[in-house]
C-alpha cells in the first residue's frame, strides 16, 4: 500500500457523517483571533512558548479566506532528554509560521478547507545525551513548506498534512552530529467525545536524515476546554526513530474577551462554526540528529 493511500481515504471519511450547522453565516461565526499557546518537547520538537493570530482576509455567508501566523520562543530541552535523540537543544531560539487558507461549508453543514504555509526554525546546539565530548556547538535553520487538507463535522474531523523541508536539510550541529529536517505527511482523525473533550488518533510517515529517521508512526492525543479561553493538551507519538515521546500543549484565545458577551458565545456553540477560526495545527520543523562519522567501534565513532 502506498503511504499516501491513508491520506487521500481519510480525506473522504466524513462523506458518511452528515452534520447540520446552526443557521449562523459563516461571516456571522469567524472572528479574528490573538492566542498564546505553549507545548512541552515532543518527537523531533521543542520545548516552546509563544504567541499567534487567525486573520480573517474575507469573509461571505459560506466561505472564509484567512491568515494564521505564529511566532515562538524555543526553550532547552530537558536536561538528559533530546528531543532530537542525541544533541539537547539549547535555549532560547525562534520559530515562525504562516498559514494562509480557504475553508467552506457544504450543503450539509459540514466544513471543508485547504491551506499553504511556510515555516522556519532556529536550533542552537547544546549538550550531548551519549557521553562524547564534542566541540563547535552551532546556531543553524532550517525551513519548510506546509499543505494540508480538513473537514469536519460536528464530532468527527479529518486533517491531512505534508511537511517538506526546502534549501539545505541537513546542517552540523557540532563536532560529532548533523541534524536532519524531516518530510513528514500525516492524517489525524479526530471524534468529539463531548462539547469540552475531543480525542485524535494518526498515522505519519517520516524521511530525512540521511535515511536514519526513515518511516512510520502513530499518535494518539486528548484535548480538554477548561474554560471558554482556555484549552490543554496532551499528545503521545510512538516510531522507530524517536520512540515513545509524551507532548503536552496549553492554548488561551482571546476571541471571545476581544468580541464578548452572551449573543458571541450562542453564535459559537456549533463544532463546525467554531472550527472555522481553529488555528491549522502541524507547524513545527522536526529534527532528527545522528553522528556524520558512520562507526566501526575500534575507530570510535559515533552511530545513531
């Protein structure tokens, strides 16, 4: 099976769930949006904080073109603990991402939409997790090319993604190891279990580094609403390469302190509405490092 296939059928999974949307226009329902969001360190991902902003561009009674950017603070990775397996990331470092996309509802209420981005990202190398002592600890950045694909209903959701690294992918992080941006294409199915909870599952398929970060995972994820404003997160992903890594994610929106009041909370009550305004997730640069000197042990190298 080709590993695109799950991509493209997951795309049509809602055709079988209709969904009825509550009489609010699209341009009734998306609202501009500042946030401030933090994750903790995940599979080839920092430890960051930050801010971002879902721009309307234009809106009509169906249909909604928008912006979304980010900007974060890379933070140092837990000590001992790289999330790029061998080099801890050092603090503090940025990233930026766009989104620029087009989203609809269908005669069914359901949604629909596409988008195109661009990503960067600034790593700065630290301490190593393997007990070599290296040398020439470097600043380097990578960047990225993002599309993607979503629909929702009001339980279920589908979001299918590509990541594809551009200009140089692979950069020495030091004395011993090169660190690799990874093309990364994934699908992530989602099923509100309640108006507060929602629970995603996935598939993903990596390449880069030089092959050694080469293949396929899984996720798994839960996000809970605290509070109109305030959402969190927790995100378990599990491949060959990095293993099983735990990832939590914290989001506070401003929407609704910016619009207000009782008539703005009835109007956004609807899962499909709501989703109109979501920020489009799978924005980060995944790094995977592995030592540039293949071993033989009586040389002394360092492998993967």
């Amino acid at each position: 099976m080709n590993r695109f296939t799950p991509v493209v059928a997951s795309l049509l999974l809602l055709m079988v769930y209709p969904a009825f949307a509550d009489d609010k226009s699209v341009q009734d329902a998306v609202k501009f949006d500042l946030r401030a969001i933090g994750q903790t360190q995940g599979a080839g991902v920092p430890n960051a904080i930050g801010a971002g902003a879902f721009v309307p561009l234009h809106a009509t009674a169906n249909a909604v073109t928008y912006i979304d950017v980010e900007a974060k603070a890379n933070l140092d990775d837990r000590s001992g603990d790289s999330s790029i397996i061998n080099t801890d990331v050092a603090g503090t470092t940025l990233s930026t991402s766009t989104r620029l996309g087009y989203r609809w509802l269908n005669e069914s209420g359901q949604m629909y939409g596409v988008y195109a981005g661009y990503d960067t990202r600034e790593l700065k190398a630290g301490p190593v997790d393997t007990g070599v002592t290296v040398t020439d600890p470097r600043t380097v950045h990578f960047q990225q090319v993002a599309v993607g694909a979503e629909a929702v209903s009001n339980q279920w959701s589908v979001h299918a993604y590509v990541l594809a690294p551009i200009n140089t992918t692979e950069k020495q992080l030091n004395s011993h190891y090169d660190g690799g941006a990874l093309d990364t294409v994934g699908v992530d199915v989602g099923y509100q279990i309640n108006e507060k909870t929602k629970a995603t599952v996935g598939y993903y398929h990596q390449d880069g580094d030089l092959g050694h970060a080469d293949g396929s995972g899984a996720t798994a994820g839960l996000s809970y609403d605290i509070n109109d404003n305030l959402t969190a997160g927790v995100k378990v992903t599990y491949d060959d390469a990095f293993e099983t890594r735990v990832m939590a994610t914290i989001n506070y929106t401003f929407a609704n302190l910016i619009k207000g009041g009782e008539e703005e909370k009835k109007a956004t009550t609807n899962m499909v509405m709501n989703a109109l305004s979501d920020s489009p997730e799978q924005r980060d640069i995944r790094v995977h490092d592995c030592g540039f000197r293949y071993w033989l042990d009586v040389w002394g190298y360092i492998h993967c």
